[in-house]
C-alpha cells in the first residue's frame, strides 16, 4: 500500500466529518429546555428558534424537559449523538451548582456536555415587604443582624439563583437566615409580600406587579452596573459590598464530541441572532440581557461560576441528595 494510500485513509473520516457539518443541517434541530412551557428558558429558545430556523432551512423543534432542577433535560443533551441535531439551554443550576450539591449525577456539565455561546444573563433583585423598615441594603444587612432569630428569605427553589444569592449575601455581609423555599417566583413574591417571609432575591420581571402595587419595595440588584430601564437601583456592589455580582445566566450546549465545525455554525448563528434588534428588544422586556460571544469565552465563564459557587456551597453545607 502506497504512502498515499495511506493518508488517503487516515483522513477519510476527518474529510467525511468535515464534509457533514458543512452541509449541516439536514434535518430538524431539537432544543432542549430543561423548564416548562412558557418559562424565561422557553421564550429565549423560542424567539431565537425562530431566526435559526430561517437560517438552516429546518425546522428548530422545542423540547421541554423540566424536572430535577434542570439536570433532566441536560442529561437527554449530554447522552444525545453528538451530531449537532439536539442541543439545549442550559443554565447555572444544572451546570455550575448541581456537582455541589449531588453526590451523583446522571452526567458530568465538564466532560459530557460541549459548550457553544451564552444566550443570556440576568440579575437579580433584594426586594423586602412594603412594611419593611429598610430602604437600602445597608439598613437590611443592620437590621438583619439585629434579628435575635435570623431572617426568613424566600427563594424560588432550593439550590437556585435565589437561593444561593441570598446565602452569597448572608455569608459576606454576615447575619444569621433561614431560607423557605418556594416553586418559583409567583408563590415566592406573595409571601414576601404577605410579610411571612422577610426577603427575596430573584428576577426583577417577575415582582414588578407587587411593586407596582405597593406591596414590596426593591432594595438593589446584584449586576455589575446598574440595570437597564431601572437605573434608580443601586447595585449590591456600591451598596457597601465590592465586587459583589451574582447572576442567573444560561447557554447552548451540545453532547462532546459534536463536530468543531456545527458547534461554529450554531455559534455564529445564535450571534448573529442576539444582534437582531427585535430579538434584543424582545430580551430586554423580559428584563435579558442579550449574551453572545465564543464557545471557549463560554467554557472560560463557566469554570468561574464554578469555583465561586461551589466555594459558597461547600462554606454553607448545601446538600440536595
């Protein structure tokens, strides 16, 4: 057998790998949404299924997988073909918290899952009843101390954004809490604003009818710099804590191994998606901040939250198993 031969072999499945993501795809396009219907998650893989589907010629078929904190539906990502034709949303609980949290996981968010553009970010906000005597973060962190019980906070679920913001709060700032979980941030807001429980992290959309109605005050929000369209709240950050930031973010994902090439394409696409102004105009009415960026600046953020988050869950003991 010739030298030429021989190469010639060597490279045929790279040339044929090569030659399938350039012509990908040829097929419907499932996204995974580790979330129900109608769930933020659901409304950014919608808006962008969209214009995806416009540009590949193929349908982009939705796939809600809710259950187990989202590590349902990561686990149907990371155990799919690695071919490009199932992807998913995922997002910190199930990428950056859960490995804390569980002793066992049906999948491991490092090796298992290839990552391919962030979609969104968005902060949270510190919002405490009307009646509430603070009116800024300095005043509750005080008051909080003074609290011969703790505080009782709400969240949106166990091992969520919510939850461990508070806790990245309560452990910087130094106070004592007892945390009541919810499911979700409607039943979370009311018994915020119903005075049963004293504190609330979670996404600004979902409690401005109690603010607007007068029965919650908003404190601060956890970004960087302060939010768009409600520039009059001041970050955690300038509130006495530095370099405070805590936010609840998701990305596409693929199983490993999906060819370098697909795992390019949807990245460009889904880029040049996040840039359509309707789509940015659509994000910012639910309170998104529209992502982008490169698979590695991906991976690179992801490690990050990672080792901040799991040093805050290893200093406070949060186990879900």
């Amino acid at each position: 057998m010739t030298i030429k031969r021989i190469l010639t072999l060597a490279l045929f499945p790279l040339l044929t790998l090569h030659a399938a993501a350039q012509s990908w795809p040829t097929k419907p396009v499932k996204v995974v949404v580790p979330a129900p219907a109608g769930s933020s998650l659901d409304f950014i893989v919608r808006t962008l299924g969209t214009r995806l589907s416009s540009r590949w010629g193929q349908p982009v078929i939705v796939d809600n997988k809710p259950g187990a904190g989202g590590m349902l539906g990561m686990s149907a990502v990371a155990k799919a073909a690695p071919d490009g034709y199932t992807l998913g949303i995922g997002f910190n609980g199930p990428i950056a918290f859960a490995p804390f949290m569980y002793k066992q996981m049906a999948y491991d968010p490092v090796k298992d899952l290839a990552p391919i553009v962030m979609t969104s970010s968005q902060p949270n906000v510190l919002a405490v009843p009307a009646s509430h005597p603070a009116r800024t973060v300095q005043e509750f962190v005080s008051w909080a101390r003074a609290q011969p019980n703790g505080v009782a906070y709400g969240s949106v679920g166990a091992g969520s954004s919510s939850h461990l913001t508070m806790e990245l709060l309560r452990t910087t700032a130094g106070f004592e809490a007892t945390h009541v979980p919810f499911n979700g941030s409607p039943p979370a807001g009311i018994s915020l604003a119903s005075g049963e429980t004293q504190a609330l992290f979670t996404v600004a959309p979902a409690l401005l009818p109690l603010v607007a109605s007068g029965r919650i005050r908003l404190l601060a929000v956890t970004s960087a710099k302060r939010m768009e369209g409600m520039e009059q709240l001041p970050t955690i950050a300038e509130s006495g804590y530095p370099g405070f930031e805590a936010l609840a973010w998701n990305g596409l994902f693929s199983a490993t191994g999906t060819p370098a090439a697909v795992v390019a394409k949807v990245n460009a696409d889904v880029n040049a998606a996040l840039k359509e102004p309707e789509v940015q105009a659509a994000f910012a009415k639910q309170g998104l901040v529209p992502g982008g960026g490169t698979p590695q600046a991906l991976a690179s953020f992801m490690a990050q939250e990672r080792s901040k988050w799991g040093a805050i869950i290893q200093k406070t003991g949060i186990r879900l198993d």
